[in-house]
C-alpha cells in the first residue's frame, strides 16, 4: 500500500473518533474524497459533509465509543480491506465489521463499503 493511501485511511479512522465537527471535517478533508461515498447497513453517505453528519450520530447515539482498526490492510490493485471493531465507553467491543475501500487518483478514500458482524456461516 502506498503512503498516501495508509495515510488517507487513517486519517478516515480518526474521523471516525472525533468529537469535534471542526477537527473531524478536517481530518475527512485529509482522508476522504470531495465526492467519496459510504455505505454501511445502517446508511449511506454522499460526500465528506454527509459522512461527518452520519459520524456525527454514531458519537452522539453511543457517548465515548470507538472505532479501532484490528487488522492489517490488505491492499491491492487499489482496493482495500481492513476489520475494525465498535468499543463502548469502558472499552468492551460491541460490534465487530469489515470494510472495503477504493481510493481516488490522489490516494484519498473514494468508496467506504462497510459490513457489520462476521461473515455468516455457509447453510445459515
């Protein structure tokens, strides 16, 4: 994985625990495209304002919660994967999940597609 993607997926990772509006939008500003798109079982979002705004309710729906890379990034031809995990405010995980990732020309995150929970067992 090239420098400017790492840093751009960390910068999105750190928006992900940002309370401040100012300081998130800045940190999406360094990770995510203008135009950059997110979708997660629980909603989608069109461009870094939206993403800050659905950012937004997660922090203030869980007070203190946290969302941490746990894995490698697995990277190739431009695509990513990485697992992450929720934590409550006393640190207990409460929802595990995988994302896929696309960047832009520039190494910014253009695409976030999100899962949440493990891969369910084949047959269930």
């Amino acid at each position: 994985m090239n420098d400017a993607m790492n840093e751009a997926l960390g910068a999105y990772a750190a928006a992900w625990n940002e309370t401040d509006a100012e300081k998130r939008e800045h940190l999406l500003e360094k990770g995510f495209a203008p135009d950059g798109t997110y979708i997660d079982p629980a909603g989608k979002a069109n461009g870094r304002q939206e993403l800050s705004t659905m950012i937004a309710g997660f922090l203030d729906n869980r007070p203190g919660s946290t969302i941490e890379i746990d894995s490698e990034i697995d990277e190739h031809d431009g695509y990513a994967r990485f697992t992450w995990v929720a934590k409550d405010a006393d640190g207990n995980a409460f929802l595990p999940g995988m994302d896929f990732a696309t960047f832009a020309p520039d190494g910014r995150v253009a695409q976030i597609v999100g899962f949440f929970g493990p891969i369910p067992p084949l047959g269930t």
